[in-house]
C-alpha cells in the first residue's frame, strides 16, 4: 500500500539521541499540504502518514492534513511523541478524520506510559506503538509485547538503534532480539508487529519502502533516512521515486553490525 509520509514541521522540544529529524522551526506550507496530498491520491496512494518533528506542536497545520487527507479518501495516521497530547487535542484529531494515532516509545521519556495510558482509555482512533530497542530491552522484549497485546494495541513496530549518538547492537544482540521477536509474534492476539528498515535490510538484504516522504521545505525523499532528496514542483510523485537509487545507502551501512557479544 502506497504510503504519503508528510513531516509537516521540524519544530520539537525533546533532543532524542536516535531522532533523524533536524530541527528548525519550519512547518509545512498549507498550500503544499493540499496540492502534495491532491497529488498522492490521484496516484492512488492510500494512506497519509503524519509526522515531524513533533506534529502536535502544528496543530492547525496537522488538522488541514487530516481534512484534506480525508477529503480525498486517504487513511489518515499522526505519529506522536505524546508531548503535547491531551484527551482534547485527541478528540479533535478525531474530529478532522484521524483514523490511526502512532505512539514514539523510548529514550526514557517520563510521560510516555501516561500517553499510552491516555489513549488506551479513550481513543477512538486504533492506536499503534514505535518502540525503540536498546540492548538491555532484549531479555523483556516478549513480556513488553504480551502487555501491549493485553491492551489490544493494533500494531507495534520495533526500531533499531540507528544514527552516531546511540549505541549499535551487536551481531549477537540482533540474534537475541531476532530469536526473542520470533518466540513471542506466533502468540500475540490483538497486535501486527513490524520492523524497521533496518532489521528488513539485514535479514533480506535490502530495506523495503513503500511510497515517499515529504519534507516541510518541499523536498522529497523514498523514506526520511534516505540520503538522497529532490525538490518536488508539482509532477508525478511515482514517478519523481523512480528517479532515486533503490537501496539506501545510509541504511546498508548501519547494517554492518559489529562483532561482539
């Protein structure tokens, strides 16, 4: 399914050690919202894929995406940090036609649980999880799984460290967190439980990326670890992917794992 990815802004308050974005205080033109959405769906791309930078810190802006996105048909997902989300920006979210809300897990944030929390209690939108691995998260990495299950969380997709900041697993660390990942996915009930690009490219020899991401400059990339970018002035979005290289490069390099145990 053809996924339109839009980083709508670069603003955010927490400096993660793993996050890709660059921060600025640059937001998406609401002009560019409507025409890149517009350009999506008559190619037939099914789902817009909110994010940032933190998009609830562009409000408006991720409220006109949302209804623009909507308009057109398109299945509509914000993926959030949990700073800034309160049961009412929640349910005006809904409002504007979020179909799916994506909770970031990770680098300790104190607030995360309360989110999830939140919006295991009230949200009707299906809810989803990024949850960051670090290598000390391996040994819990089944009951962490269970418990989002017993939640009836929708989905959860587990992140490998990427990035210079952040400690790498090791060639041993990836096959416990492997071996782990698939003792635990034949019994979960309620959860789908993807990977990252990073875990595809090792264990298939290239990453997998269905569909671009939108940068608030207007640039445009196959994903938002992709090293290459071009500017998008209003042709076909198909047609501007094939112009990139198929594997990414900054991604075939991280999966050189270091040897240790």
């Amino acid at each position: 399914m053809q996924t339109l990815r839009l980083a709508l802004t670069s603003r955010c308050r927490l400096n993660c050690a793993s996050c890709y974005a660059e921060k600025s205080s640059a937001d998406m033109s609401r002009d560019l919202v409507e025409r890149i959405i517009e350009a999506a769906a008559r190619e037939s791309f099914k789902v817009a894929a909110i994010g940032g930078g933190e998009p609830l810190e562009a409000l408006d802006t991720t409220f006109h995406a949302i209804r623009t996105a909507d308009r057109f048909g398109m299945l509509t997902a914000v993926t959030t940090s949990g700073v800034g989300l309160t049961i009412d920006a929640l349910r005006k979210l809904e409002q504007v036609g979020l179909d799916h809300i994506q909770l970031s897990l990770g680098d300790n944030r104190l607030n995360m649980l309360d989110c999830l929390s939140l919006l295991v209690k009230h949200a009707k939108a299906t809810v989803g999880v990024n949850f960051l691995l670090s290598p000390r998260w391996i040994p819990k990495l089944e009951s962490l799984i269970e418990v989002l299950d017993k939640e009836e969380i929708s989905q959860v997709t587990l992140l490998l460290p990427k990035g210079k900041n952040v400690t790498h697993f090791t060639r041993n660390e990836f096959m416990r967190y492997y071996e782990k990942l698939t003792k635990v996915s034949p019994r979960v009930r309620h959860i789908t439980i993807f990977v990252d690009c990073l875990t595809n490219c090792i264990l298939k020899d290239g990453c997998v990326s269905h569909g671009c991401t939108v940068f608030p400059n207007g640039e445009l990339a196959k994903c938002a670890f992709h090293p290459y970018r071009l500017r998008w002035r209003g042709g076909s979005i198909s047609e501007a992917i094939r112009l990139f290289p198929n594997d990414c490069l900054e991604v075939a390099n991280m999966c050189r794992l270091v040897e240790g145990s």
